[in-house]
C-alpha cells in the first residue's frame, strides 16, 4: 500500500502535467542523468521531476503548487557551486532555469543589462559586448554557470578587485517567494533608499528565500585596452607589496590582482595539457595582474613603468606583458585551470575561503605543516583573488584511507583560528553546512532561520541548503 508520502508525490506530478506542457514536466525515463549528477559525474538518484518554465508566471505557478503540496524543490542553474546545494535529495522536484534565458534590453545609456536568469555568463559577456560594453564578473566556470547562480551565489571572480562581488552589480531584482508570490524589483537606478532593500535578500542565500527570474545589472563601456602581465616573486611579503605598488599606480585601471603559490603554478603548467609556462616555473610566488583602461596607450605605459619599477626595487623577480589577445588568454588559463589540476591529482579536498591579506603566508605554512601530520604525503596547493583576501587550497593526500573528512576539519579549523571565513565565493550549500559556526555566530544563524522562516514557512526552497530550520 502507498504511503502518505507516496500519494502527496504522486498528485502533486498529476497535477503538474495537468497544468504545464510536457516539455516543461519531466518525469522518469525523460529525466537526464545532468539534472541529478555533479561535476565530479557522481550521480545522486533522480528528482522526482523536472520542471522546465520559460517565464516567471510559470515558476509562480509551480511554487504556489508545491508549497500548497509541501513538496520540496531545488533550483538549477549551471550546477557549477560544488558545494552539491544542487543535487536533489529524496523527494524533491528540480526547477531547472535552462529555458529562462532572454536578454530582453541592453540599455548603453543606463548602463544596464535587463535579463532572465537562466543564461549563462558568458552569453551576456558576450551580448553586451556587441555593443561595447562589458559585464565585468568574471569566473572559470563562465560558459556554464548562470546569471541567476551567480546572484544567489554572490558569486566573485576575477575582477571583484575593481568591480566588486556581483551583489555590487545587481541594480534591480524580480523574485519569486515559496508561495509563488512575485516581487517585481527589477529597476534600472542605483538610489533607492524606500525602506527594506529586498533584493539583498535573495543575494548570496543560494535559493533559500525566493527564485531569482530576471535582474537589472550594472553594465560598463568596455575597456580600449587590457593589459596582463605575468610576474615571479621571491617572497609573499613582495606580493603585498606589488599589490600596494600597483594599487597605488594604477589605481581604478586595477582589474585583477591572481596569486599564485609555486606548487600552482608548476603543477599547472606541467600537468594540465595545454597550460604553457610563460615564465620558468623555480619562483616561490606568480602573479596575474590586469590592467583595463580607457587609453590604450596610457594603460600599456602604465603597466610597463610599474613592472619597471617593481623589477629594480626587486619586488619582482621576473616579468612577461602579453602582446596579443591570445597571450593574454593564454596566462589567464594558468589560473583558471584549477578543475582541471585537481583532476590530474590524487584524491584531495578543495577549499575557498577567506582571510587578511597580512595572514595568508602563515595561514599556508600552517596548512601544509598540519597536513604532513595527518599523511607525510598531503600537501596543500595555495592560490586565489589576494586582492580581494580569498585563497583556494587543494588538500591533496595519498590514497588508499579517504581523508576527506579529517582534512576538511583541519582546514576549517585553521581558517577559523586565522580568524577566516569558510567561504569566500561558493556558499555553504550542503558541504559546508557542518562548518558554518566556524565563521558565523549562533545569533547571526538563528536570524537567518528566522528569515527562512518567515519567506519561506513550508521550508520547500533548497530545504537543508546552508543551515536547517
Ligand atoms: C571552474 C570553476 C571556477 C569557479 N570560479 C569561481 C569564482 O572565481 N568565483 C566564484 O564566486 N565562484 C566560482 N565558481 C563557483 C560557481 O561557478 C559559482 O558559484 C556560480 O556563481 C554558480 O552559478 P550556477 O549557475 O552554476 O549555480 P548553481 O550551481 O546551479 O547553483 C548555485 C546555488 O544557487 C541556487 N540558484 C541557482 N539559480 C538560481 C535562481 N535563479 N534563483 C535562486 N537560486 C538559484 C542553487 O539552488 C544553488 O543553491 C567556480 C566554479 C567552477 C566550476
């Protein structure tokens, strides 16, 4: 005999075919492995359903229906937060964003972008650059990652150092709330101070109080010129340093500021095919650095003389300016390939936390020493946004014994002692739930589930996602 959980799964599918076309209902057979497996190709057991809308009355209408069945749901975008926030756990729908993908107004004048959310990141990079502008968040994950993850992610990038985390590029948000109420918040202007600034709500929650279904972003005129050098170092206190030098000489024209620690840089390099070393790879510490301006000529000077000077104040110990597009493209995949080393790796555990720039050298020595207690052979692979004082670590150990757990504590404990955040850029999803009191107080977390509470009653939006109720 079916069980009450049965009968309520059972219905609310009914339901749902009765009331959305088939293509938007998946069920079953029809249900691809990509809606239920992680980037790791670890597939969990399918949803329960698919449900594919095109428009923000159909992701309305679907959340009134669940949260009227009590039925749990999880958002999609491009699935690409590995903290598993995405993989659907027993009994629940996923609401997929894949056919949510109209850039319905690029306004050059406003400077804004109005879009749905399901388009990845680099279809509007690339729209609005058609026009001349550019989007300025920026990530590895850009072709498949989406507007609407990034939001819900606050997600960082690149060139966070000039533009912010992309709450500072949302202008205007139009979200739907578990009851399937829609707050129509989608405006063009940065002033609005009338009250709650709801849209912060849905900024950084990972889908916990509402779906995000269209925002208006914050757009720039592309930059004439984009400088990107490559430089070795001999010690991290050179690399704050640079970042000093180059702050105070390039000032706004600062759009990226990458370090990486040698192990990254080598092991990149050698190990990830097609990664070109552009500089011998026997140097402590690399940096990225870019420079985007208005004068083409000016910002190309501006990058030689600083180079010059951090050169014969020893600063630096090497240097490369790329001199084309694809040289430059070619010194960003050094640090954009961290995926693909972890892949060429053993087993090992990733990290993306946060810290002061002034504790990142002691906070790596201290990770590495640690881990050599755990297993003679771990060691920890240190790079990251240091302008902006967020550091990933690859934890690497030897197999056979899965150290997955000890080395995530240890990690964690040592970011907490550093006075660290646990997440600088991919949210706590369900990985890191167990770590959240490491970097938030029982106060800050007990209001978070009083907000969940309040927006979302029936606990159906990403139930167990960051904290539980
Ligand atoms: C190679 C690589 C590089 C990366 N680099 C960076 C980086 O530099 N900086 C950085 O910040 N992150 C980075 N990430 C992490 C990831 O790309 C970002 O978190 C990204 O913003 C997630 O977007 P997504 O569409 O894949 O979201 P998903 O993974 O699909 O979802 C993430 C969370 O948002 C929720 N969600 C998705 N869409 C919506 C919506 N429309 N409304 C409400 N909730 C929604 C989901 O339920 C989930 O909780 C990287 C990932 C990879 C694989």
């Amino acid at each position: 005999m079916a069980d009450g959980a049965d009968l309520v799964q059972s219905a609310i599918i009914g339901d749902l075919r009765a009331a959305f076309d088939a293509s938007t209902v998946l069920t079953g057979a029809d249900i691809d492995a990509r809606y239920h497996t992680d980037m790791a190709g670890i597939p969990v057991a399918p949803p329960l359903a698919v449900m594919r809308p095109r428009s923000t009355e159909e992701v309305s209408k679907f959340l009134k229906m669940c949260h009227a069945a009590r039925v749990p749901v999880t958002t999609q975008g491009g699935m690409t937060g590995l903290v598993r926030a995405t993989m659907p756990m027993p009994g629940e729908i996923v609401l997929s964003m894949e056919r949510m993908t109209a850039i319905e107004e690029v306004d050059t004048g406003g400077g804004v972008v109005i879009t749905q959310t399901g388009v990845p990141l680099q279809r509007l990079q690339e729209r609005v650059a058609q026009d001349g502008f550019m989007f300025p968040l920026d990530l590895g994950a850009r072709g498949s990652c989406t507007i609407g993850g990034n939001i819900s992610t606050n997600a960082g990038g690149n060139r966070v150092i000039r533009y912010g985390m992309t709450r500072d590029l949302v202008l205007g948000l139009e979200a739907v709330l578990a009851d399937g109420t829609v707050l129509k918040g989608v405006r063009k202007y940065i002033k609005n101070n009338t009250g709650v600034d709801l849209k912060q709500l849905f900024v950084g929650t990972e889908g916990t109080l509402g779906v995000v279904t269209r925002a208006a972003l914050r757009i720039f005129p592309a930059p004439a010129e984009q400088q990107v050098a490559l430089c070795a170092l001999p010690s991290f206190d050179s690399v704050r340093a640079l970042l000093a030098l180059a702050r105070g000489r390039l000032a706004g024209d600062l759009t990226a500021f990458e370090v990486m620690w040698n192990e990254y840089y080598r092991l990149t390099t050698t190990l990830v095919q097609g990664v070109a070393a552009p500089l011998p790879a026997n140097h402590p510490f690399y940096v990225l650095l870019e420079s985007s301006g208005s004068d083409a000529e000016r910002t190309r000077s501006d990058v030689e003389n600083l180079l010059e000077h951090a050169l014969e104040s020893g600063i630096i110990l090497d240097a490369t300016i790329a001199s084309s597009g694809a040289a430059a493209a070619a010194i960003w995949t050094i640090r954009d390939s961290s995926v693909e080393l972890g892949r060429a790796l053993g087993p090992r555990v990733g990290f993306d936390i946060s810290l002061a720039i002034d504790k990142m050298e002691a906070f790596a020595v201290e990770i590495n020493q640690r881990l050599k207690k755990i297993d003679q052979d771990a060691y920890g692979i240190v790079f990251g946004h240091a302008g902006d004082g967020n550091l990933h670590v690859i934890a690497t150990y030897s197999p056979p014994l899965d150290r997955t757990e000890e080395v995530t504590k240890l990690v964690y404990g040592i970011t907490g002692e550093f006075g660290g955040s646990i997440s600088a850029e991919h949210g706590i999803g369900i990985l890191k739930r167990p770590y959240l009191k490491l970097s938030r107080t029982e106060e800050e977390i007990e209001t978070m589930r009083t907000l969940k509470r309040a927006l979302d009653p029936h606990g159906i939006l990403n139930p167990g996602r960051i904290f539980t109720v």
